[in-house]
C-alpha cells in the first residue's frame, strides 16, 4: 500500500489520462498524500508543447526523484523524449500512463479499503469481497497491513452487490487481495459461488472480477469456467498474475503456484470460453532470475498470449525478504523490462488488430473519455472507445452495439451500429 502524490502537466487528454492512473491506483489500496515529500511515489504526467515547457519538465522531474523514493514519469514529453530524462540523469522511470498502476503495485496484492465497504463511482461499483490472501510472497510488503484471508458470508457479499445495482451499478468489480482464495478461511473455496448469486440479482448490469492469483484458481478451475459459460452477466475475463515463467524464481518469489498450473488453468477456459481475456503480470528482474529465467517467461508469453499484460521492474520494498537479497543491476532490469514490453505490445497490438471489423453486441459504456468520446467494455471486458458520443446520444450506463473499426495497442475504436 503506497501514498503517492501525482502532477499532471498540459492537456485536457494528460488529465483524462491522471484521473484513470489515480482511479486504478485507489482501486488497488494506495492512496493520496499532499504533498512528495509525504509520497512512497511521484507520477508526474509531461507535456512537451514548447521548449520552455520540457525545460519545466526536466526541473520538475529532477526536483521529484530527490524529493521521493520513486519516480514514473509519463505523459507526452515522457513518451515522445525520453531520453531527455535519462540525459539529465533524472532518477526516474518513463512509462505510457496504462503502465504506472501496476508499476506502482511493483506485482504486490492489492489493498482493499480498512472496513471492505463497497463504492459506488458513477456507474461503477466497487466491491471488496474479503481482506488478506492465503499468500506470502517474498517481496510483497501488502501482506503485512491485511494478515490471513477475512472473508464475510455470501449472503452479506450479495446483499451488498444488490445495494449498489439498486444505486445504479452497472458494473460491479469484484475485488480483493486475491479473489480466488475467498472463503478459504472458512475451509471452502466458493468464488465461483458468489459469482453465480451475484449474477442471480434483478437488473441489468455486468460483473468483473479482480486479481486472482493462479494457486487459488486452479482448485476450482472447472466450476469458476463453467459460471462464467452460464452468466452473461460475468465480463469473460481473468486476471490471474503468473509473474515469472520460471519455477525456479516462483519458488524464490514463494509464488505458491508453478508454471504448469497456471497453463492448466488457461487450458480450462480456453475450453470453456470461445471469447474471453487472459490478464497477466509479470516482475522482471526479481533478485534470482537468470538470463535462462527471463527467457522461460518470454516463452511463455508466446505460448498463452495474454490480451492484457502488466509488466513490473522489481523493486525492494522494505520489510521485504526479497528486500535482503542481492539485487539486478538497474540495466539488467531496463534491459529485460525493455524486452518484454515490446512483446507485450506486439501481442496486444495482435488482439486488438483482429478485432477490426467485428460486431461487438452489448457493450458498456463505463465512463466519459476526452474530447467527446466514452469508455466502452465489450463481453470480454476489452476496451472499445467511441468517439463524438454526444452525436450518438452515449453516456455511462448505457448498452450499445458496436463494430471495431480501428485500434491503437491497447484499445479499439468503435461506432455504433
């Protein structure tokens, strides 16, 4: 659980693009401080319109890294020059704005809110299904602020989906350290049975379901891929983080699952689903992992193709056993993350690319974009923008049907049909 502090610089669209970071990142248990020199983390989101402007950003950026720990920096100026940054010898990691969530996580659970009571955000409603995880991985620090596994009945996880579709969810995102372990404190695992009542409530409305990591799906594989076959109402999508295709580094992460289970539990939705979304996370450059290590992962990703994948440089956290060990050097890490990343990008580009020309039915509207556009989930829960949505009388809530008509790497284009 991180306290970040964000600076967002120029446009309406740098402003869309901090509003979703800090969306994501308060989704996750993070949460805002006022000021850096309070932050675990500095965000700070560029803009590079003028050689006056990038003169700031340099200042600025420098002053964030001696301000705090660390520092992603994102944006246009970030994106179009780079290299700049590294020129100044700016402490800091340049990223697109989709890759600072996760790279603030550093592949840690994420945090639910102290009292797990749901919220309602427009038309989303977020969901905390327990507290704590089963897990104890060896550079997650998340584990220390929740202990073991806390998960309330299904009747009081329903009775609170049912409040927030009668406050107007439309989409409800079922969260938690790790989703895949509820009820194993009570001796039975039963995601897939509150899945199955939440999808029973009156109402039109759609479900997603948060991290769960491979160990605690694989248990119930079969029954968690035959409700989502049943119910409409389940996006078909899974995030299941292997983080090393490796099974020597699992076991030094204490990841609890290896890589064979993982690919048994792609296998059996792959089975069961014709169309659905595979969400990864992988950590380059953990302590232990060799040349050998990172190539077993890239493999991996080749072999499953994921359609959403976060890629993570590790970095100690205090308190951490993986903290004491000897750690990569910072290029090693660049270097690995670099690699991995531009396969990341081909695959999702792929996906994306073979969406065009495709009718999309029942797609969500989630929430407004920049410069008249909306945020649209299909059945997969993949990312489908509209554009001029006033001309098509589009607002959050509302179902519509879309054909892709383009992309860009990590979303479509779509007009309504």
């Amino acid at each position: 659980m991180a306290r970040y502090h964000i600076e967002t610089y120029g446009c309406t669209s740098n402003r869309g693009e901090s509003r979703e970071i800090e969306r994501r990142l308060r989704d996750a248990g993070h949460y805002r401080v006022d000021g850096p020199e309070e932050a675990d983390v500095a965000i700070l989101n560029t803009c590079t319109v003028v050689e006056k402007t990038e003169r700031n950003m340099l200042r600025r950026a420098e002053e964030l890294s001696d301000e705090t720990a660390d520092l992603y920096i994102t944006g246009c100026m970030a994106l179009a020059q780079g290299e700049e940054f590294a020129e100044a010898d700016v402490d800091g990691r340049v990223l697109h704005w989709d890759e600072v969530p996760e790279a603030v996580t550093n592949g840690e659970c994420p945090t639910t809110t102290p009292d797990v009571e749901p919220i309602l955000d427009g038309v989303v409603g977020i969901l905390p299904i327990a507290r704590g995880c089963m897990s104890d991985c060896s550079y997650c620090i998340t584990k220390k602020a929740t202990g073991k596994i806390d998960s309330p009945s299904i009747e009081e996880n329903v009775e609170k989906a049912r409040a927030l579709v009668h406050a107007g969810a439309k989409e409800i995102r079922i969260t938690g350290q790790d989703t895949g372990v509820y009820g194993w404190d009570e001796g039975e695992r039963k995601l897939h049975r509150l899945l199955e009542r939440i999808c029973e409530i009156d109402g039109d409305f759609r479900v997603r379901v948060g991290m769960a990591n491979p160990k605690g799906v694989h248990g119930i594989r079969e029954e968690l891929a035959d409700v989502f076959a049943d119910n409409e109402k389940l996006y078909d999508f899974l995030h299941a983080p292997v983080q090393s295709g490796s099974n020597d580094v699992l076991g030094d992460m204490r990841r609890q699952h290896q890589v064979e289970e993982y690919l048994e539990v792609v296998e059996t939705f792959d089975d069961h689903l014709d169309y659905w979304t595979l969400s990864t996370d992988f950590i380059v450059g953990f302590p232990t992992e060799t040349e050998e290590d990172h190539e077993q992962s890239l493999e991996l990703l080749r072999e499953t193709r994921p359609e959403k994948i976060n890629v993570t440089r590790f970095s100690k956290r205090p308190g951490t056993d993986a903290a004491e060990m000897k750690g990569l050097g910072g290029t090693v890490k660049k270097e690995r993350s670099k690699e991995m990343s531009a396969l990341k990008r081909e695959i999702v580009g792929d996906v994306y690319e073979s969406m065009i020309g495709q009718r999309r039915e029942d797609c969500l509207v989630v929430e407004e974009g920049t410069a008249d556009s909306v945020k649209c989930r299909d059945s997969a829960y993949r990312q489908i923008i509209v554009q001029n949505a006033d001309d098509h009388g589009l607002e959050p809530g509302d179902f519509v049907d879309l054909e892709v008509t383009a992309h860009e790497t990590m979303y479509a284009f779509g007009e309504p049909i």
